[in-house]
C-alpha cells in the first residue's frame, strides 16, 4: 500500500497540471476543501477495494486450499478494515500534504518516500517505540483464539482515535495551503493561510493538547 499509495497521491494531486487544465480548475468556484476530499476519496476507494480483494484471497485460500470452513468473517473486517485501513488513511494524509507543497511530483514522491524511510529508520532500526510520537501507528498487538484482542482493543482503540485528531489537523492545513494557482513558494501560502484563518478553527486545534492530556 506505501508505494501505491505514494505513486497515486502524486498523479492525484498534479493530474490538473499534468493534463493542463490547472488555469481552468483553479478558476471554478469550487472550494479548497471538495478538491482535497475528492483526491482522499479516490485512495480510501482504492483502499477498500484492496482490502476487500484480500478478504476474497483469504476466504478462497481457507476453503478451497486449506479444507477449514470455520470463517471469521468479523475478523477479517476488524483486522484489515478496524486497524490497517486507518494505518493506510494516515498514510494517504501524510502524501497529500507532502505533494501539495512540493514544487513538483517528483520531489513530491522523494519526499514522501523520504518521510516513510525516516520513519522506519527512526522507529525501526534504533528501536525507538513510543508510538505517541510514530504517527499514524498503533502499538503491537496479539490476538488469541481464547479472548480475541483482549485488552489491546482499548489500546488499539485509542490510538487509533488519538491519531485521528493529528490526521484532521493535517488535512485542515493542507486544505487551507491547497495550491490554487503556480505559486510554489510555502512562505507566501503560510501568509494566506494566516490570513484566512478564523477563531473557530483555531480553538478546534485547542481540542488535541486537551485530549492528549485526559489519554
């Protein structure tokens, strides 16, 4: 999913430009916020299709390859669509950011290639395991035939709901740094996203610290 995702982020973000309709698009009265969901819907669409693809691949290997039809279908669903789709979301979260800034596609995928390898030398290779701080993630976790995810559901539960927060404030600033015209330069769309910002946005920011404080 990393580099699927990474590859149709940037054709999504940079297709107006690629096929020379940005003058045009960018000049249509449709606000910053349907352009971005529209492009996230795309990948969450590509998400659940491969995710239900492999629900398919593993019922089909359970039965026919395996003789064992004692399905957990419920499983399946909290397993892949309860835990991993919502790792992938983040992941899309993160690519869509990284290109809107890039000057260009290709340094998009650089970047965002750059941020997952950073990630998993940082979290990986030197064992650093706070996952307060490895967006997107939620801590290992073991499922047992006896009491299913026990208690790592709760952990699971609030992590997922913690980077969730982070998720919606990423999407908030690339919706309000979303490129309308060829300015590239992020120091002049950080004075329109200042300008434009209003007092109820930012006291919606204010929730996270609180939340973060009570977990």
């Amino acid at each position: 999913m990393l580099p699927m995702t990474i590859f149709f982020g940037g054709m999504l973000i940079w297709k107006e430009k690629d096929y020379r309709t940005d003058e045009i698009i960018n000049t249509l009265p449709i606000p910053n916020w349907f352009s971005y969901t529209n492009k996230l819907m795309t990948l969450i669409g590509i998400y659940i299709l491969y995710l239900s693809l492999t629900i398919i691949a593993g019922v089909i290997a359970q039965v026919f390859i395996h003789d064992f039809t004692d399905l957990e279908l419920g499983l399946y669903f909290k397993q892949l669509f309860g835990v991993d789709f919502f790792i992938f979301l983040h992941i899309a979260i993160v690519v869509l950011f990284i290109q809107n800034l890039s000057p260009n596609k290709y340094i998009g995928f650089f970047l965002s290639a750059l941020f997952f390898i950073a990630d998993l030398i940082i979290f990986g290779a030197f064992g650093f395991d706070n996952y307060l701080f490895r967006y997107g993630r939620v801590p290992d976790f073991i499922y047992s035939n006896l009491n299913g995810f026990g208690h790592f559901a709760q952990s699971i539960l609030w992590y997922t709901v913690y980077w969730l927060f982070f998720g919606a404030i990423i999407a908030w600033m690339t919706i309000l740094m979303w490129r309308r015209s060829n300015e590239n330069s992020i120091r002049i769309r950080l004075k329109y996203v200042r300008s434009n910002i209003t007092k109820n946005q930012v006291s919606g920011i204010s929730i996270l610290p609180f939340y973060n404080w009570l977990h």
